[in-house]
C-alpha cells in the first residue's frame, strides 16, 4: 500500500488547505461519495456493506458541511444527475427483514436510506449555493474548442459523457477563470488532465488533480503517473 501510494500519489492536502491552494475546487461522483480503494474489492458480507454505507456517509456529508462553511466547492448537473439515490422502498424491505428477524440486513438498508438522504442533501446544497457550473458564451466557445481538441482521445478510454463534460468545464474554468482542481478516484478523467497540462502548457499548480484518499485528505496526482506506468 505504502508503496503505491509514493509511487502515484503526490502531495497531501486537507480540504482547508486544498481550498486555499486552488481557487474552485470541481468534484466528480467518486470523489463526492468514495475514498480511493487500491484494492478495487466488492464488499463481500453485509458487514463490509455497512462499512461502505458508513463511507459514503461521512464523505458525502463532511462536504456539504464545507458547502455550508463557504468552500468553493464545485460539480456540474451531469454529476448530480449522476449522484443517483436509490429508489428502492427500504420502509417495506426493513418491515421484510424485520419478519425475518434479521438485524445485520435491517441496519443495512437503514445505513442505505441514510445514505440516500445525504446525497439528497448535497445535491440541494450545490444547487441552492450556486455551485454547479454555468458557462458564459465565452466559456461556451471555449468547450467546443477544447472537445474538438480531445474528442479524439475517447477512444483511448472508457470515460462516460458525464466525465468527459466534467473535464472539459474544468479545463474552460482554468483557463478562463483562474486556478481550479479536479477531485476524483477515477484515473480515466486523469488520462485527460495530464494530456491538458501537456497540450495547453499548464502546470498542476493551476490545474490540480486530486484523489481523495480519506474523508479530509486529498493527494496530487504524479504528473508523470501515466510514464511510470510504461516502464
């Protein structure tokens, strides 16, 4: 783990910090509800599903508490649209699991319905703040260089549209607005973050990319991760 972590992984920075380094600070789906799991395990007993729930909960709602505090925490519609919420009707699965007398499986979906709630709430909390990105026509113009410009790199990855939107915005807000980083655990978006700072002559200084390796720590991406990589 240790050894992973020097190998890719940069400076760490908590959130106070992060904000001060960088003036916007843009967060994809992973980076709003997961820590950066090396191990990419599925959890495997209820147990370990709880302790994921626990996860998302603590990560979802230390942000809206920033969001409430004043950080300039940023994502774009496409990654609220994302921020799915379960529809599932726990009320009737936990009166099902209750019958069963099945505690571990009743303080699941309870942890799940809490979950749900959270991100309910971030998701208000981003839009009543105004803190998803609007484009001005300007900045309009600007995407639509930038897409035809690394449209061409897809096919190289599996980024969803979602991702790809969240990069590129991010990519107008840094050149147009000023310093900006990316908050994420998916190293797709990360292939294109390292090709702008190549192509567009930006250093990671005004253009971040960060991990969030726990609820209050956030670690630079290497600049060079994709060269080690290849060797």
């Amino acid at each position: 783990m240790e050894d992973v972590l020097v190998q890719f992984l940069g400076g760490l920075m908590d959130l106070e910090k992060l904000s001060h380094e960088y003036g916007m600070l843009l967060f994809d789906t992973s980076g709003m509800i997961h820590i950066l799991d090396f191990e990419v395990k599925d959890p495997r007993n209820t147990s370990e599903r709880v302790s994921k729930a626990d996860e998302e909960i603590y990560c979802v709602s230390f942000l809206r508490n920033a969001l409430e505090n004043g950080k300039n925490l940023l994502t774009t519609e496409k990654v609220l649209k994302e921020l799915a919420y379960s529809t599932c009707d726990y009320k009737k699965l936990i009166k099902k699991y209750s019958r069963r007398k099945d505690n571990e499986g009743i303080g699941l979906f309870r942890k799940w319905t809490a979950g749900d709630k959270e991100k309910r709430k971030l998701e208000n909390c981003f839009e009543e703040r105004g803190k998803v990105v609007v484009l001005d026509e300007n900045e309009k113009s600007l995407y639509g260089r930038l897409n035809q410009n690394y449209k061409v790199y897809l096919g190289k990855s599996n980024l969803s549209s979602t991702d790809y939107d969240l990069f590129l915005k991010s990519g107008v807000l840094c050149l147009s607005r000023g310093s900006s980083a990316l908050v994420s655990n998916d190293f797709g978006i990360a292939f294109f973050w390292r090709t702008f700072l190549k192509r567009e002559r930006v250093s990671d200084e005004r253009f971040g990319f960060f991990n969030r390796i726990d609820i209050d720590w956030f670690s630079l991406l290497d600049k060079h991760y994709y060269k080690k990589r290849s060797c």
